[in-house]
C-alpha cells in the first residue's frame, strides 16, 4: 500500500526588490498625503510646515549692502517637521536609485552577497556625496567663504541663514535620519549594523551640534572637505568592484584622507580656539544663540579632535589590513633545498630527485603538489642495471 506523502507547503518568500519597492510605494503615499494638503484651506496650515521651510524673517533693504530685501531663516521647533517631510523624500529617492540603476548593474555583475551589499553602499553614498559637494561648494563661491576665510568666525554668532544654507542643513539631517529605516529596508546584516548605526550616528551628530550651536559656516566647509574625500573612496571602491586591478583610487584617497584629517584640524582650531577666543562677546545667551564661551568652545574642539582620532584609528587598521593581503597575495611558497650529501652516487642521484622536484612543480605550480616518477628513481635504475 502506497503511503502518500503529506506536501508541505512553503509560504512565499518575498524578493529584495519586492519588499524595497512595496515601502517605497507606502512612503510615497505618506509624502503625497502632505503635499495634497496644501492644496485645501483647512490642512494648508499643517501641511506648510513639513514642505516650507519655518522662521523666516525679512531685513529691510539699505544703501551699502543691497537694493532689494534679504529673506533670512533662524532654527526652531518646526523643523523637526521639516526633516520628517525629507526624510521621506530621502527614502523615495534612495528606492529609484536603487531600482533603476544599482540593481541593474548588479544584475549584469553578477556580484557575490558580500559584493552586493557593499556595492549598493558605495552606490548610495557616492551619489549623495557629489551632490553635497556640489551643492555645498556653490554656497561657498556664492557667500564669499574662500575669498575671506574671516566669515567663519565674524560676526558671530551666525543665527540667521540665507535659504540655500538651511535648506542645505534640512537635508544633510534628514538623509542620514532616512539611513535608520534603509537599515531594515536594506536588509542589513546583524554584524553590519553597529558599523552602520556608529557612522550614522557621528554625522547626526556634528551636523547637529553645528546648526544648533550656530556654527553652521564652519560645518559646511567641514563637510564639503569630509564630503569630497568620502566620494573619492566610494567611486574608487566602485570601480574596484568592476575591475580589482584597479589601485590608483585608493592610493588617492588615502593621501587625501589625511590632509583632510589635517585641514579639518587647523580649520576647527583656527575658528574656535583663536577666532571665537578673540571676539568681544563670550556670554551664554539662548535668546541671541551665542554660544561663545570656554566650555562650549572645549566641547567642540574635544568632540572634533576626538572623531579625526578615531577616523585616523580606523584608516590605518585599514591600510595595515590592506598591506597585509596585498603582501601575503604576492608572496611566493620558497622551497628549501635539500642537503648534498658527499659522494659520486649520492649526488647524481639528488640532482635527478631535484631535477624530478622541479618538473613536478612547473607542472603542478598552483596548488605546490611534489610527484616523482618511482621508475626513475636511483635505486630502481640499479636494480634494472643489475
């Protein structure tokens, strides 16, 4: 009697690319709910304050400076909405770079699981790091920041931002609040998340710390500076990804990863420990957003020189990891010769075991096997002459 056997079956199991674009569709309707609403009198009110940007103040227009008025913006409690709002966004547009371009070439690369991932990281970021620099690099030539480096600490403290400056910091905060649910999204592994959330978290931070504390000038020039060397390891790793010959992005990025270290250093010291020491306000005043006083001063300096250590850390247990591979790879396996024994016999017979040794090894280079012929041995040639 036949025992029919009992079908088990499977639930589905849903792809990638399934579950990525099915929260991208739900995070788009949540956006679209938003900008909907300001198109009604009732929900305007609530909806302009995640779109448009808050605390906006018009200065009057004078002789020497302009002829038109200056619209200015100051930090407030509504731009918590704000960031939600783009970080929205953030996550919209990480779903279409991943869809329509990673995963396209990733299908034509046919990348291992460990590839993949950090392909589609390297992807990411690269992206979002030459638009920061772009983006921030038309703020500088536009403010005048390189043609008087002085604007970093002058005038401080620096409460009032054009739009291009606030908008830029909006952003820079809700791209890397979007990175915690792309964690999930992504399908990060579990030992790759503290890397993840420890990165995450010191962007947040300094990025923070310098809207709030309103030394936004200085953060934007750190951040252009950190942004540019970032973008060259990502694009260098991407191209490693297609080729693993290619090295010169490596070499580049790590001297440029140091002279960023460097001028990140003599640009915060310069700002806070001579410029702001210097000025002739040093009083704490929440109402005005000064700032200048020698405990905050130390704060800033400490948490600065103390993530260049750390990133200085890192990079070189990186190169040490790199050199160490790149030395074991081309290390070649030497072979001690064997010891010549005295004696006419003795030494034909080992330079035919020699001669023997190294036909097998040309032979049989790549895994380093040994094999020698019994039939030709010296003892066997005695025996047949015998």
């Amino acid at each position: 009697m036949a025992i029919r056997k009992k079908s088990s079956k499977n639930p589905p199991v849903l792809s990638h690319e399934f579950v990525l674009q099915n929260h991208a569709d739900i995070v788009s309707c949540v956006a679209m709910v938003f900008l909907l609403g300001l198109m009604f009198e009732i929900t305007a009110k609530v909806s302009i304050i995640f779109v448009t940007l808050q605390y906006n103040v018009t200065l009057p227009a004078t002789e020497e400076q302009a002829t038109e008025s200056a619209f200015l913006y100051y930090y407030g409690i509504k731009d918590l909405a704000t960031v939600f709002f783009y970080m929205l966004v953030a996550i919209i547009i990480h779903a279409i770079i991943q869809e329509y371009v990673l995963d396209k070439i990733n299908r034509r690369m046919h990348f291992s699981k460990t590839k993949h991932s950090k392909f589609n990281e390297s992807g990411q970021l690269s992206a979002f790091y030459l638009f920061s620099c772009i983006w921030g690099t038309f703020i500088l030539v536009s403010e005048n920041y390189i043609s008087d480096p002085t604007i970093l600490w002058r005038a401080y403290p620096h409460n009032l931002m054009t739009f291009q400056m606030k908008f830029f910091y909006i952003s820079q905060l809700a791209y890397w609040f979007h990175a915690f649910p792309e964690l999930y999204f992504q399908k990060t592994k579990k030992e790759d998340i503290p890397r993840q959330l420890v990165y995450i978290g010191l962007y947040l931070f300094h990025i923070a710390g310098a809207y709030l504390l309103n030394l936004n000038h200085l953060g934007l020039v750190l951040l252009v500076l950190h942004y540019f060397v970032e973008f060259l390891f990502h694009i260098s790793r991407l191209f490693y990804f297609s080729d693993e010959k290619y090295q010169k992005g490596f070499s580049l990025w790590a001297v440029l990863f140091v002279l960023g270290r460097l001028l990140t250093l003599i640009l915060s010291v310069l700002t806070v420990g001579f410029g702001l020491a210097r000025a002739e306000n040093q009083k704490l005043d929440f109402s005005t957003g000064n700032f200048n006083v020698l405990a905050v001063r130390i704060a800033v300096l400490a948490s600065i020189c103390i993530t260049q250590a750390f990133m200085m850390w890192k990079f070189i247990n990186f190169q040490l990891r790199r050199w160490r591979e790149h030395s074991a790879f081309q290390a070649p396996a030497v072979k001690k010769k064997p010891p010549v024994t005295k004696g006419r016999s003795s030494r034909k017979g080992t330079g035919h075991q020699l001669f023997l040794r190294t036909f097998s090894l040309t032979e049989n280079g790549v895994n380093g096997t040994v094999t020698s012929n019994g039939a030709d041995s010296p003892r066997n040639r005695k025996e047949k002459s015998s």
